[in-house]
C-alpha cells in the first residue's frame, strides 16, 4: 500500500473509483464497490472545492475516513448479505471509535483552521492522486450546481 494512504483508498484504487461525468449516478453501470469508491472519491473531491470557496471566510471544511465501524449497515439486506455483513462485524470498530475523527474534527482547537483535508484516525492524510484533480473536483461541482435540488 502507498505510503500515506489509507486501506478504504488503497481499495477505492483497486476497485477502479474513477470519475464518469457522464454516469455519476452509476446509471449505465452499477457495481457496488466501484460506487462506493466513488462516492468516496467525490466526497473528497467536493469538500476541497468546497474548502477552496469558502478561504478566507472564517467556514472550515474537512472530510474524512471513519474505518470500518460496526453500524446497523447492512442488517436489512436478508439473505447472505445479512450473514456476512454479521460475520464482518467482528473485525469492526464499535461506533464509538469510528466517531472520534468526526468529533475531534467538530471541536479540536489543534485543527480549528484546518481545511480541504481528508483525515484518518485523526491525522490529516494524503488521499488518492485521483482526489487531487482540481478540474475533476470543479467539474463536480458545476454538475452539483446544476441539479434542480442544488441551492445557492
């Protein structure tokens, strides 16, 4: 795994999380692992155009990756999803854990003025070379202005 990135990264990049501007719903081609890497690829994306927006204006943003946290996720599917995501469970981190980088984000004087970052076990981290395109991240957020539920 590259120095710096984080196992869910390492993943999305196996798992081919690429942007198709034309297919951003997965539409045309749903796969649920390439979706998931995907989502999280935008997230990444959209939160340091976000960041890069709002400079200056005292609003920090930042995102992050939780882990694998043992969640009700996954308990409805039925079936042999259900007994997996059960079975996967056991190698989770419980729900306290997987909060910590959110909370330490939310009150933490050390990252007050942090911003356009993506953290990990409460580390800022290096994303994916993917999460640093910038005509990608602004594309993402012209597509997201232009949905007839996007607000001003």
């Amino acid at each position: 795994m590259p120095h710096g990135s984080t196992k869910a990264e390492y993943r999305a990049a196996c798992l081919g999380a690429n942007l198709d501007f034309d297919d951003l719903q997965s539409a045309k081609s749903y796969i649920a692992m390439k979706t998931y890497g995907r989502s999280k690829l935008c997230n990444i994306l959209f939160t340091r155009e976000l960041a890069r927006r709002l400079r200056g204006s005292g609003v920090t943003t930042n995102c992050l990756h939780s882990g694998f946290v043992a969640t009700r996720f996954g308990d409805q599917s039925g079936g042999l999803i259900s007994r997996l995501v059960w079975l996967a469970k056991f190698f989770a981190m419980s729900p306290t854990k997987g909060a910590r980088t959110i909370v330490y984000l939310a009150s933490s004087r050390e990252v007050a003025e942090a911003t356009g970052q993506y953290f990990c076990r409460c580390l800022p981290t290096t994303p994916s070379s993917l999460a640093h395109d910038d005509v990608a991240a602004l594309e993402l957020w012209h597509r997201y202005r232009a949905t007839p539920r996007a607000r001003p």
